[in-house]
C-alpha cells in the first residue's frame, strides 16, 4: 500500500521568501498565495520534488524545516529569496493520476545541460545520478524538479532527454534553467521496485544499492 504520493504535475509556483539555517538543520518560507489556503501545520507539499512538512502557515507564506539529511541531498541549501520553486499537493484517493506516481523522495541531483527550442516547444538534455541512470529507459518516466516527464532518448549511460510542451514551460521552473543547474531527479517508482527485485535476486545476501529516504 502506498503512503503519501505525488503525480508530478505542478500545480503551481512558490516564491522563496527566507531561508534561515539553524541548529544543524534550516528553515524555508515560501509564498504559495491563493495555494496557501486550506494548509495547516504537518501536511505533506511536494516542493520542486522533494516531500516536506508544513510547520506553518502565516498568510499566504508557507514555512518548512529541513533537516541535515535533507539540505545534503537536494539544493535547497543554495537557493536565494526571489527563486521559484514548483509546488505539488499529495495526491488525494480518487482522484485522477494524470502523471505518474512520485513519492518525493529524491533519489540525487542531476544536471541540466541544454536546451533546443522546437517552436513553440522546447528539448532538453540532462546528465542524471547513477542512482538514477540505471533506471532510466526510453519512453520511460522520471521526476525531474517534481515534474513528470518521459525520457525521449538516452545518448549515453548517464545523458537524456526529454521533450517539453509549452504548457509545462509556462507552469514550471524547467523554463528557467541554465547549463551545470542542479536539479531534483526521482527515479521511476515501479523502476526501482524492479530493479530491487532483480538486485536481490542476483545478491544471496539480499543487498540492494537502493535505499529509500524521505527528503
């Protein structure tokens, strides 16, 4: 049975309004306007990818606190006030999977390389952890900053791509990406129970490279 999940599809964009580091671990304010209303304090919001916890609501301005497990596998200990973040609720029962399912775990940091625009669409090539490259599988899914995109071509064992429409550069920070940013990459989530599986299999041990953390 699956806990929290998420779809991959943003439904909006937070503005980072502070970020302050203490006691090992860091807080995040992000204004999420209209989105904010309805929020209370340990709800589950998808924040570029990654699953965090509501601790408060002031306004329209949502606060996390990040832990140290957390800062050191995702980017949020490099972004600045004024950056936009893409902003996903957990996925409610019933309603409609138009993604894919994301846990918000995120599996590493991955790195955009550039882009190639196709009118009114847009290409663009990233190098992924190997974490997530042994995952990866033409036409297969991944989360990239907590979008849900299709891997259109693998050039090598670690470069890909995927095709954007000019509804998901409007609506998410993809638009904005420069070459060498780092961004949130999950691996797809019935890919890694296979590759688990597999892994096990060929390991009398029963070891597996995966792991699985919330961050």
């Amino acid at each position: 049975m699956l806990g929290i999940v998420f779809t991959g599809l943003v439904q909006s964009m937070g503005e980072v309004v502070a970020t302050r580091h203490h006691g090992g671990g860091m807080q995040l304010d992000l204004d999420l306007g209209p989105y904010s209303k309805g929020l209370s304090g340990g709800e589950s919001v998808a924040v570029s990818g990654a699953c965090l916890t509501v601790t408060t609501v002031e306004g329209s301005v949502v606060r996390f606190d990040l832990s140290q497990e957390t800062i050191q596998k995702t980017r949020f200990g490099q972004i600045e006030p004024g950056q936009s973040l893409n902003i996903e609720f957990s996925l409610c029962a019933g309603a409609p999977l138009g993604g894919h399912f994301v846990s918000g775990h995120v599996d590493g940091l991955g790195t955009f390389l550039r882009r190639e625009a196709q009118g009114d669409y847009e290409l663009q090539v990233f190098r992924a952890p190997e974490q997530v490259a042994q995952l990866l599988i033409p036409k297969g899914s991944i989360s990239i900053d907590g979008v849900s995109l299709t891997v259109a071509e693998i050039f090598s064992l670690d470069e890909f791509s995927v095709a954007l429409i000019p509804e998901t550069l409007a609506r998410t920070t993809l638009s904005d990406l420069v070459s060498g940013d780092p961004v949130h990459m999950e691996g797809d989530l019935l890919g890694k129970f296979v590759f688990a599986y597999m892994d096990r299999r060929q390991s009398p041990a029963g070891s597996t490279a995966m792991g699985s953390e919330k961050h």
